[in-house]
C-alpha cells in the first residue's frame, strides 16, 4: 500500500517549525506506525536528509514512549492502542496521514515528534514511596486484599505514562494521570499510611506545572491507550479533599490549647 506522511518538522523549541508531506510506498499493512516511520527515516538517511525523530523505546505498548497525534487522535484512530502497536493496515491506501506532536503548554517540543514530559515525572517524584519500616519484604499474602479492590488498583496501576490523556484534552489537563498515580497505591491497604501526604503533594505538584484544569469532558479516558476509568479523578479529589480536611483540623488541634480558639468558638 501506498501513503502520504504530513509530518510536522522543528528543529527545537525556539525555531519555527512546519509540515513536511513524504510518501512512502510499498507499506506493509502489517507493518506498526512506528515501522512505518523507521521505513521514511531509511530513505531519507539515504537522500542525506535529516531523519524524522520520534521517542521509542519496547514497542510493545508498555513503556509509553511513543505517542503523537494522528489525524488529530491522540495514538491514531484504533482505541486503546499505542502507536507503536497501530498497524498500517487500520489505514486505507492512498490515504495522507497527518502526524504532529503533543500539544500542551506542560510538554514542550525538544524535535519533531518528540516532546519533553518530564512534568508528568515530577508529579510522580513528589508522591515519594512508601516509608514505612517492613523490616525484610513482606509475603504477597499477608494482607489480604479483597478482588473489586485489587481489579480497581490494577485497572488504575496500568497507567504508562505516555501522555495522550494531556495532549487530548482540551485543558490540557493532567487529572487522569494523576488521578491514577495517586489512585493505585491509595486504594491498596499498603498505600493507606500515607495517603494523605501523597494527595497533598502530588496535587500540588500538578498545579504547578502548566497542566489545565479538568472540567470532566473525558477526551482523556477515550484517548488513554490503557482505557484508565474517569473515576481515578474522582478518587484523587475525595483523597485530597479528605487530606485537605484532616490537615485542617490537624492545625486547629495545635493551635487551639495556645490560643484558647477552636472550631466551636463563637466572636
């Protein structure tokens, strides 16, 4: 089969950049996206053209490297699929495919296809691990853990970070990332010692990137390779709202025997 790539092209952040339209013949419908990419950037290495760059890393759907809009649709049109597992054939012949990075103030370009997500990995650094003393690795049956619970956390522990929910929503918005980082360790008795701090910090940490606000349009959830359910926000408002609250009365707790002031003071 034969197809037109409507690339976008950018050196780095600070040059302009435009769209570059390539056609690529003899594709194999069995072919990945990713092949396919690998296929233009060995004719154009032969051209001595400077090839297309894009992130890759497993090819298997599980790191999350890999991930730009196709035609508009965050991974390609073929749901709860990765780019890099988006076969040729879901395509028809002769069709012009446009492919242009994430866009989102929080994922600046690096190059071409490539963007930097690091936000996302700071919002994961500032939920930190579990510190609480075990001693030697615990058995993975002493706490016993009942199956809609474990479904749910594995359900929001797939999550691999790639993106798509960012750049598909029309916020920008980080809240299902979030929303399932914060949800798979606090649903499991394991993460409930501190889940109050993990909420709090990880919130916080997304509010100060340039992430949107989510308004609960759910683009993100249709985009997610992963299908992670809508309900992980709702899970990481109630924990923050919670933690909120409890570090709230916490203070009040403190500064009532100084003051002589609590909350059932009336001026």
């Amino acid at each position: 089969m034969k197809l037109t790539l409507k690339i976008w092209r950018q050196k780095n952040r600070d040059e302009k950049g435009r769209f570059f339209t390539y056609p690529v013949e003899n594709v194999n419908p069995e072919m990945s996206m990713l092949e396919c990419l690998d296929v233009l950037n060995e004719s154009l290495i032969e051209r001595g053209e400077e090839p297309v760059a894009f992130e890759h890393d497993c090819r298997e759907g599980i790191c999350g490297s890999c991930g730009f809009m196709i035609n508009g649709v965050a991974h390609g049109p073929q749901s709860a699929t990765t780019a890099c597992q988006l076969t040729m054939r879901h395509f028809k012949d002769g069709q012009e495919l446009t492919i242009e990075p994430w866009r989102a103030a929080a994922f600046p370009l690096i190059k071409d296809l490539v963007v930097d997500r690091r936000a996302l990995d700071r919002i994961i650094q500032a939920g930190g691990y579990i510190s609480v003393s075990t001693g030697n690795a615990p058995d993975g049956n002493n706490i016993p853990v009942g199956k809609d619970i474990a479904d749910r956390a594995m359900d929001a522990a797939a999550c691999i970070g790639c993106g798509a929910c960012v750049a598909a929503c029309p916020n920008a918005s980080a809240a299902l990332f979030t929303g399932a980082k914060i949800s798979h360790l606090g649903i499991l008795p394991q993460g409930k010692p501190e889940q109050d701090r993990r909420a709090l910090s990880m919130v916080a940490q997304m509010n100060t990137e340039p992430f949107g606000s989510c308004t609960n349009i759910g683009e993100c959830t249709a985009a997610c390779p992963k299908e992670i359910p809508l309900e992980v926000i709702a899970t990481m408002n109630r924990d923050y709202r919670g933690a909120t609250c409890r570090k709230r009365d916490d203070l009040v707790q403190v500064v009532a025997p100084v003051t002589g002031w609590s909350s059932s003071s009336k001026s």
